[in-house]
C-alpha cells in the first residue's frame, strides 16, 4: 500500500550518506589542489548566459551543461528529466504519462503546470520552442542526437523575456569529421520499444546531421500506451570561416497517447496501477503532429563584429480526449487545436578593447515571435466525438515583439561587469466563432521592461564570487486568459483583467575549481513575485485564474564533480529552497493563507552518482567507450504539496538506479550494449501531482523497478 503522508523520515536518514559522500571529495578535492597532482581532467566548457557565451566558470550565473556522454548513458533517452536530474535548481518530474508531458521546473517556476512546459523558456538550435505567452513541450528535444543541453537559472534568464523563470537550450551533435551511421535498439519493462537511425557527416564545405526514432510502450498504469516517431536533422553550409548557415527541421508525431489521469489519495492505496476516474470508459488520450523548419545564419563581418539572423515556421495538431467530472458518466469531451507559429530574431554582436585594461563583448538585437491557434471543442461519447456538437470555436493568437541588449564589460585582471536590458511587448487575443453561449472574445496586451546587472570578481585563478539582479515578467497563457470567474461560476469569456506576474531576482554564487579534476559551484538566490497567478475557480474541466497572491522563493544550489581518477568520478547536485505565498488569497471558497508552500515544489532535493569506467573517457567525448562503465544513482526528494491550501500531500523519499554499458568491436565496428535498472528497490511513490485537480486526482504514481536493454552499433563509412 502506499502511503501519500510524508516520508522525510526516509529522507533525512538517506541524506547523510550522499553528504558523507560529498564531504569525502570536498576533501580530497583540496587535498588534490594542496598537492597540485590532479585526478584526473574535467574539460573546459562554453555555455551561453544571457544572450553571450562564455567559459562556465568565467559565467557570472548559475549555469549548467549537460553533455553528451551523460545524456547518452541516460537510458533510452526518451525523457529530458533523466539528462537533467543532476541539475541543481531544476525538479524535473516524470508522470509517467506522455499524453502531458513532464513537469519541469526551475527554482519553483512552472511549477504549477498541468501538462507541457510552463513558465521557463525552451530553446533547440537557436530556434525557440515555447510560444510567446509561455507554453513549451519538452518532447520537443531529440535526445537521442542531442550534443549537449544548457540549462541557465537566475536573473541573465530573463535577458530571454516572457516567462523565463530559466531557460533549457538543446543543441543537435554537429555533423562528424567523417561521414557515419549508427542504429540504436532497446527493449524494456511494460512493452517498452525503442530504435534511433542516425547518419552524419561532412563533405567539402557542406555537413549533417539526421535522426528518426521511434517509441512505444505499452505502459504500466492502465490506459498509459504511447506511440510516437520523431525526425531531426540540421543541415550546414560553410562556405568560409566567417559564415555559416543551418537548416533545422524537426518532426513529431504522436499517434497515441493514452491518459490515466491522476489517482485520488483512496485509489492511490488501493491499485497505484489503476488508471483515473473514467479514463478506461471515456477513453481518455491524445493525439499530437507537429511539423517544423528553421534557418540560423550566422556571418563575422570582421575580426570584432558578427550578426546572427534566425527565422522559422511551424505548425502543431493537437486533439485530446477527457474524461467526464460524474463517475460512470458515457459523456465527455474533446478539445483540438490546429496551431501555426513562425518567429524571425536578429542579434549584432561583437567585442572590442576599449583600453589596455577594459575591453566589451556585447550583443543586441530584436525578437518578433507570433502563435495563432484555432481552437475547438465538443462532446464525445465513450471516447468519440458526437457530430455537430461543437461547443467551443474560437481563434486566439499570442505575439510578442521585443527588443534586447546585453554589454559584458571586463575591467583589468579581477573584475567583470555585466549589464542587460530586455524590453518586451505581449499580445493576446481571442475570437470567439461559437457566440450561443455570448460573445466571449477579447484582447489584452502586457509590456515590461526587464533590465539585469552583475559584477563578478576573479578572486584568484581558481575562484570566482559573483553577484546579479534583475526583474522578470511572466503573463498569463492563452487558457488562462479563456475563462472568466462570475460568482461562483465560470463563463466563457476573455479575462483582460488579469496582469502578468511581475518578479525580482537577486542572487549570489562561488565558482571554485581548486585542480583539473575538481569543481564546485554554490549559489543563493532569492525571487520575490507580485500578482502572481493562481487558480480561482475550477468547475466542470473550467479553470478562471486571478492576481491574487505575491510570492517568494528562495534557497541555495551547490553542484559538485570530482574525479577521484581516470576511472572514477563523482557527481552531486544539492537544492535546498522555500517557496511560499506571502500574502493570503482566495481559490474559490478556500482561503489560501500566507506562508503556504507553493504546490510541486520540495524543500529539498539531492542527487548523487557514482561514475566508474574500465576504459579513460573525457566527459566531452563523443566516441563509445570501450570496455565496461557503470553509473549507481540516487535521487532523493522531500515530500510536495498538490494544491495551494496545503491540505494533500506526496511523501519524500529516495529513488535508486544502476546503469552500466560494455563497448567492444565487431571486426572494425564499434559496438555498445547498455542495460539500467530504474528504482533499484521497487519503491511505491508519488512521481508527480497535479496541482489543484478540482476531483482531488492529484496523485500520479512513478513506476515501480524497471528494466531496458539496449545495443548500439555505430558504422563509420571509412572502414567499410
């Protein structure tokens, strides 16, 4: 039976033995430095902060880079949530049900999501993947031919505007010195089946790189079977040093994606592998095609100044079917959308030694960004539509047109000055076709302007201290924005009245690499949010938002690496952080009060994993390791609440996984097999709530343990 009460007993008493851990290489670390014999070699990395790159050390923000390696011995890398479970500041958690995708979020921002990505920014090769009033899908992602993932949390994120509480950007492999192909086959618990098919290379001044995979599972839960396909490939032209140019194009289709809804507390202890309240007889599921092409070109005018031009257009179908509120009820409804997107960014950038002492690396440009969606919905029966029983038709469209600035100023040896400036305009509106129930269209148009500062001091070689603030901006979504509160009921009309979340950040970091084999990164922050948006009302699948409360969230993240050798190496990512309503509101007839904690959000999450290998690999390396390498992991989390009164909650606890892979040649092919067994100790838990579910269907169980096995062969053509 599982328990929904808190479980941070378990937690606190598995705490110490990842923190024994820690501690263990915090002193090696400076025994290593004190003695200048490294263990080992972690290889510089370049990330973007705010709209620069720069070396992460050198970056005067919290920012973090998954690389390759690491998202390749994920698993099967069909969720995001395993490539950034060692993210600090991030809570990626997986419902398990690909009909809403996971529930990410960054220091408590999206936190509150009911499907899909809310409240941080998506970005995949240049190209942005959240539409202007905030909402992503991180399905989005082609892990299975992802270099590299950046994932920037604090006040340089909102140098990215609308809702970037933080911002994750995905980068496709670039194409291989040598034209290759490899395939990927894995098998695992629950009908899982997965194949990835990839080509790259390069010829003269023209590369590659294209990716088709598929997934299949029949799911644990009851009604929880997906199917999807999804193609990537970036196209290059270089046809000088000075210039580049991509060609990005991205599809997705989703044939199936069955629905087991959330799971009240009682059904929670009865069967975890139920499915929720009518889904089995309202055939709940979506279906989801999204078609995509983008074009980045990139040109140095000289040896101080470049210019970056990105444009894109796209199109998403998206047709779901929900259950019914009334227990046994044949009737229900559906909902689609027919979404066409497109976007054009340009960025003047540069760098320039204005004495001998201070020099400039800035960067400015202009975002346009525009969604326009038809959206329907109707009556179904027993999972079908029911003809001519429209009951929704409307068109909305979401732009936004904004305008950036960002200048990284280094004065002398010891001091770095960073300076932003995002001005940004936000439109929303709604045509409603369907008027027997009144005309319910309406248009309302949001600006800010969120300006960022930070200063870092080089303090000595190995250490850097930075500080920076800023103010961010976050409106509503297009379904927020549907739906207005009229007494105790909802109507369908456009709600103008509600603002956009207004929010400060302010934060303060240590950077520390006392040898090449060791680094520590340490960050406090604190975020305080006016007119914060929450759930007023909930009936009958409706939902009316209202500005009703402030917030605050603060906290620290540390984030630890240290190889011990070249064999061995150590991985740690601790957050603590409190997030909280500072003032009492009302949702519905509930009285939220203040000093609530925000719903999906824990106090405190520790991740720890234990890296061996048989063969030397550097943590950038793209090739298949040799021989035997094995990872142990655990993820440990408090317990969270569901919804905003605080009265349900999940249990905290920790989660054990093993992953291990064996690479050898067939002949002149390269080989790898990989196995991982998830929840080592087959632990019942809560993976994820949905917050404020108005039938009290909060809780999404996780898997209990399972398994996959997985072969790669890579065929670089030279040797054929």
């Amino acid at each position: 039976m599982v328990s929904v009460v808190s479980r941070q007993r378990f937690f606190y008493k598995s705490v110490p033995c990842s923190l024994i851990l820690l501690g263990s290489a915090l002193f090696s670390g400076l025994a290593t430095a004190q003695s200048d014999q490294p263990a080992g070699t972690l290889e510089p990395v370049v990330v973007t902060v705010g709209r620069l790159e720069q070396e992460r050390f050198d970056a005067p923000a919290s920012v973090d880079s998954v690389d390759a390696q690491t998202i390749l011995n994920s698993g099967a890398r069909v969720n995001l949530s395993s490539a950034l479970d060692g993210v600090p500041g991030v809570v990626s958690l997986n419902r398990n049900n690909y009909a809403q995708d996971l529930q990410i979020s960054i220091r408590g921002f999206g936190a509150r999501s009911t499907f899909g990505l809310r409240g941080i920014r998506l970005i995949i090769d240049d190209i942005p993947a959240t539409t202007p009033d905030g909402q992503g899908q991180s399905s989005s992602v082609s892990l299975t031919s992802a270099d590299r993932i950046e994932v920037l949390r604090g006040p340089l994120a909102q140098l990215y505007g609308n809702s970037s509480g933080g911002v994750i950007r995905a980068f496709t492999r670039p194409p291989a010195a040598e034209p290759e192909a490899s395939a990927e086959l894995y098998t695992g618990s629950y009908g899982l089946l997965r194949s990835d098919w990839q080509a790259s290379g390069r010829s003269g001044t023209w590369g590659g790189v294209a990716d088709l995979s598929t997934f299949q599972t029949d799911g644990w839960r009851d009604n929880s079977a997906a199917r999807r396909e999804q193609f990537n490939t970036v196209m290059s032209w270089t046809p000088s040093q000075d210039t580049r140019l991509r060609v990005i194009a991205n599809v997705f289709n989703m044939p199936l994606a069955q629905d087991p809804l959330g799971l009240t507390a009682a059904q929670l202890a009865a069967r975890p592998a139920q499915a929720g309240t009518n889904a089995l007889l309202n055939r709940t599921r979506k279906e989801v095609s999204q078609e995509q092409v983008g074009l980045v070109f990139e040109q140095r005018l000289s040896a101080e100044v470049g210019w970056l031009l990105r444009s894109y257009v796209g199109s998403r179908d998206n047709l779901q079917y929900q259950a019914s509120a009334t227990p046994g009820s044949q009737n229900a409804s559906w909902v689609g959308l027919d979404r066409l997107y497109s976007g054009l960014g340009l960025q003047l950038n540069g760098r320039h030694r204005l004495s001998e002492s201070v020099a400039v690396q800035w960067v400015a440009g202009i975002d346009l960004d525009r969604s326009a969606e038809g959206r329907q919905a109707g009556q179904s029966v027993l999972g079908e539509k029911v003809p001519g029983s429209i009951t929704r038709d409307e068109d909305n469209v979401a732009a936004n047109r904004d305008a950036f600035a960002q200048a990284n100023w280094f004065l002398g040896d010891r001091w770095t000055l960073v300076t932003g400036l995002r001005s940004s305009q936000v439109g929303l509106s709604s045509t409603d076709r369907y008027l027997s129930d009144g005309n319910g269209s309406g248009e309302v148009k949001y600006r800010a302007i969120s300006p960022v500062a930070g200063l870092t001091w080089h303090a000595t070689p190995t250490v850097n201290v930075y500080a920076n603030a800023g103010r961010g901006f976050e409106t509503p979504t297009l379904s927020e924005v549907a739906y207005t509160r009229s007494g105790n009921t909802i109507v369908g009309v456009f709600n103008p009245a509600l603002e956009a979340a207004r929010s400060r950040h302010e934060e303060l970091g240590l950077k520390w690499r006392p040898s090449n084999g060791f680094m520590m990164d340490a960050a406090l922050f604190r975020v305080r949010t006016e007119d914060e948006i929450v759930a007023s009302l909930s009936s009958a699948g409706r939902t009316a938002f209202s500005n009703a409360a402030a917030t605050q969230r603060q906290g620290a993240e540390l984030a630890l690496r240290y190889r011990f050798d070249a064999h061995w190496r150590l991985d740690s990512a601790l957050t603590l952080m409190q997030a909280e309503y500072a003032s009492a509101f009302t949702s519905g007839s509930t009285t939220v009060a203040a000093g609530n904690a925000l719903p999906a959000v824990p106090q405190r999450q520790l991740y720890t994993a234990l890296n061996w290998s048989g063969q030397p690999v550097r943590s950038t390396d793209r090739a298949q390791a040799q021989g035997l390498g094995a990872r142990l992991e655990w993820i440990g989390r408090s317990g969270i609440w569901a919804n905003d009164a605080n009265t349900a909650r999940a249990g905290g606890g920790g989660v054990v996984n093993l992953r291990a892979w064996y690479g050898w040649r067939w002949g002149k092919l390269p080989l790898q097999a990989f196995g991982a067994i998830d929840n080592l100790v087959s632990r019942q838990y809560v993976g994820s709530v949905i917050v404020n579910q108005a039938q009290l269907q909060y809780y999404e169980p996780a898997l209990p343990r399972n398994w996959m096995l997985g072969v790669r062969l890579n065929v670089p053509f030279g040797v054929l």
